[in-house]
C-alpha cells in the first residue's frame, strides 16, 4: 500500500461496530440514530427510483437539492449562496471534506485542525501530503484556546478545518470563538472549511452560528453539511458545500474525478427534507436533549466523569473515576464486561490529553440508552 495511507490502519468506528455485531452489544460507539427518518422523506426517495430518476445527476448535483440548500441558508442564517453556482451536492459530508482538502491544499501547506478530531481529517490531510497542526480543546470544558490557536498558524497555513457543533467533544463554538478564528483567517489569509453536520443538534437554546455569517468570512469559508444527522438518514451519504464559486469550484475539481457525480433519487428526497419547518427541528433538538441528559445523568451515577455537551450525538466521560486510565483499552475491553461499545478519544488526538476519554452515543432510544445503562452496572460489580 502507499505512503498516502501509512499508519492510518483501520477506522476506529468500523473496528468498534463490528465488535458490536459480534459481541452482540449495544452500540453506543458509532454515531449512527437507531430510528429513521420521516417516512414522508422516504417516499421522496421511492418516487425518484419509480419515476426514473436513476441515472447520473449533474455533478454539482439535481437542481432542486442545490435549490433547498441555498434556501435553507438563507432561512436560517441569513446568508446568501448561489444555488448554480455556490452549492454542490456530495456523497455526505465527508467527501466534502476530502475534495475540499484535495482542491484547495498544497503538499506540503499546514492545515490547523481542533483536536480531538474527526478521523476523517486527518486521513485527507496526509493523503492531500498537507500537515496537521492540532489545537486541543481539553476537558473540563472544552472551549477552544486561543492562544494556542494563534500559535498554531505559520507562515506555511493555508487553510483551518473547523468543526462545530463539535465531534466527539460536543463543544458548540461561541461568537467571540468563532471571531478569533475569523481574525485569524483574515489576518493571514486562510481558507476556512467549516464542517457544520451537527448543526441543527445544539441544546439548551444554543444558536448555531456558522462562521460564515461573520465578517469577511462569506468569502472565504467553504460551509460543509449533509443530511444525515438532520435527517437521521445516515446511510444516505448525501452531503454538500456551499461558499464562494471560487472554493465551491476547487472542491468540486476533485470531486469530478473521486465521484464524478453523488447518487441521483435520494437527492430530491433530501431537497424535500431541508423544507421542514422550525417545528421538524425543534423536535429533534429536544428529543436529543432528552436522550443526552438520560445518558449523561446514568453514566455519572455510575462514577464516571461525565463532560455534558453542548451539541451533537455524543457525550464524554473520564473513566479514571472508575480505576481505569487507558480509553483504547477500555472500549476493547467494555464489549465482553458490559455487552456495550464506546468510542476512545485517543484515536481522535496526536497528544495524551485523550487518554483518558471514552465517547459514547446516545442517538439511541430512550429504552436503549437505559438498557446499555444498566448493562454497564457491570463495571461496578
Ligand atoms: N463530520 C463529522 C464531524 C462527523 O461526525 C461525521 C459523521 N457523520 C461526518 C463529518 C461525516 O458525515 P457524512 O456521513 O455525511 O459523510
Ligand atoms: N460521524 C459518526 C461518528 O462520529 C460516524 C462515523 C463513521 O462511521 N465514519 O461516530
């Protein structure tokens, strides 16, 4: 194999699932819901196929789609993008991210990147032959720290992968962290690509903010989601970009030739989804909400640590409480004690600081949750 995959060795979600499935445990690892998405949304997708809408659709994607995107940004952020010519459909979020990193990255160029991170990036970063340089975000809180951020830029950085509503920490970024980010990008002239996919999962009244609504960003930021988290249609893996024409061309100059073109009857299906109203929305929201705090309130009766996050599907804990101090170990460790699957933080940073931290999901019902809760009294016995 080559030296573009070298050491990236098997992805942690696919390890952890599959130890699932084989130990029969529930699996609070991969950040998939355990319910689909409206049926009406469904239905969408069945007429497509039975209308004939099976061959390749353009390679920015069918019209409608790139239509709800648009409208979509401009109903909840206020911010304009052309549906023709600055919104592109991709096959989810993450090929998004490894066209963008491919189409705007030079060999060689220092991409700034919050750690923990997402695995995915770190694999397109090597693979586009760029450099990391992480900027940790540390328990207790999570927020992210701005002088290091700020340290993290040289004269070599040409782009800042940012992540928020973020994954696994659930650190919802403020305004006055967003604008230091966007001082900075300004400052030195940095792309920014922004994966917001948790963005309509923030609790506790939270906004949202993509960095793109700040100034002098619009112009700058590539603004990456997909309707899998939204949805709760993760097996879609219908994703887009939307930014100026220049960034939305570069990414799509590498997606041309990894995909060509995503999958035609599930994009029309997701156009009619982006219509939902705020009510669809809130919905979700709360029912997560619900889900996080029955977690999280489980998971600390049974000793842990337990950071409460702002956003997204998943909680972390410090399992130190607990007599434990290695989070790989723990979650190969926690299928046969407890019949449950966690994430270790670990996999996601180059520093220790992870290692401590276990993630775990809690996109599962209610009656999940609480049967993987009581399966890990097993930790206590
Ligand atoms: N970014 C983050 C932060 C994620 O957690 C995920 C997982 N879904 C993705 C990107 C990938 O999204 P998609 O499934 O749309 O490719
Ligand atoms: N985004 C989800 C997670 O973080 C799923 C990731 C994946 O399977 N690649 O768990």
């Amino acid at each position: 194999s080559s030296a573009r995959i070298a050491g990236l060795g098997t992805t942690i979600f696919a390890e952890m699932s599959a130890l699932a499935a084989r130990t029969g445990s529930i699996n609070l690892g991969q950040g998939f819901p355990d319910t689909d998405g409206p049926d009406e949304v469904v239905d969408r997708a069945v007429d497509a196929l039975r209308s004939g809408r099976n061959q390749y659709a353009p390679g920015t994607g069918v019209p409608e789609l790139r239509a709800a995107i648009a409208a979509h940004q401009q109903r909840l952020y206020g911010l304009a993008v052309d549906p023709g010519e600055e919104v592109a459909v991709t096959t989810g979020a993450t090929e998004a991210i490894a066209a963008a990193l491919l189409g705007l990255v030079d060999p060689g160029d220092e991409v700034v990147v919050l750690e923990p991170y997402y695995d995915s990036y770190v694999a397109v970063i090597q693979m586009a032959g760029a450099v990391r340089r992480p900027v940790t975000l540390r328990a207790p809180d999570f927020r992210l720290p701005l002088d290091e951020l700020r340290a993290a830029v040289t004269p070599r950085t040409t782009a800042i992968l940012l992540n928020s509503p973020h994954n696994p920490t659930g650190t919802v970024l403020r305004r006055d962290e967003l604008e230091a980010v966007a001082a900075l990008a300004v400052e030195h002239d940095l792309v920014v690509i922004s994966d917001e996919v948790y963005e309509h999962l923030t609790f506790d009244g939270l906004p949202h903010i993509p960095i793109a609504t700040l100034p002098g960003m619009a112009e700058r930021t590539l603004t990456i989601s997909s309707g899998g988290k939204t949805f709760s249609f993760t097996g879609w893996k219908v994703g887009w970009a939307t930014g100026p024409a220049t960034l939305v061309r570069a990414m799509l100059g590498a997606k041309q030739f990894l995909t060509y073109t995503s999958g035609s009857p599930l994009q029309p299906a997701i156009a009619h989804a982006l219509g939902a109203d705020d009510a669809f929305f809130d919905d979700l929201t709360a029912r997560m909400q619900a889900q996080r705090d029955l977690l999280c309130e489980g998971l600390a009766e049974l000793g842990l640590d337990v950071f409460v996050p702002e956003g997204t599907y998943f909680a972390t804990t410090d399992i130190r409480p607990l007599g434990f101090d290695d989070g790989l170990e723990f979650c190969r460790m926690l299928p046969e004690r407890a019949g449950v699957v966690a994430i270790p933080h670990q996999v996601f940073h180059d520093s220790e600081a992870g290692r401590p931290l276990v993630r775990w999901a809690f996109c599962k019902r209610p009656e999940v949750i609480a049967d993987a809760l009581e399966r890990l009294q097993a930790l206590r016995r």
